[in-house]
C-alpha cells in the first residue's frame, strides 16, 4: 500500500498514461491549426462526471436491454 502511494500502478493509472501517450502522438499528427490533444481525449471515462445513483442507472441498464431485446425479436428472420 506504501509503494502504491508513492507509484500508483494498476487500471486506472495506467488508463491516464495511456492517454497522455496518445495524445502526445495524436497532436503530434493533427493538421495545422486544430488544438492539440489532451489526455482526457482518450480515457474511457470522465473524471469530472458526478457518481451516479445505481438505482438510477439500473433502471437505464434495463431500459436499454428492452429496447434492445424488441429490436433483436423485430430483426429475426430478415437475414441479420
């Protein structure tokens, strides 16, 4: 625990690395006057966001499988 302080290692550390990395590519391969890259461009989250509720995003979770679910059920048999 000492050491992780000191170096933090793991997920999302190395999630932040990563994007810092690729964003010093990325802005190094953008065209003329277009702002360069950030790291946050490239993290698969936003840390900036607010923790949400899992109640509430239970009930988007399932909100998404049922409209899912209708459009599998609608598209069998069309070939997909």
């Amino acid at each position: 625990m000492n050491y992780y302080q000191l170096e933090p290692f793991g997920g999302e550390p190395l999630d932040t690395q990563m994007g810092i990395l690729i964003s010093i590519v990325a802005s190094a391969m953008r065209s003329r006057g277009t702002r360069a890259f950030r790291g946050q461009d490239f993290m698969m989250w936003d840390r900036t966001s607010q923790q949400r509720d899992p109640a509430t995003m239970e009930s988007e979770m399932t909100a998404w499988a049922r409209a899912h679910n209708e459009r599998v059920k609608a598209n069998r048999g069309k070939g997909r």
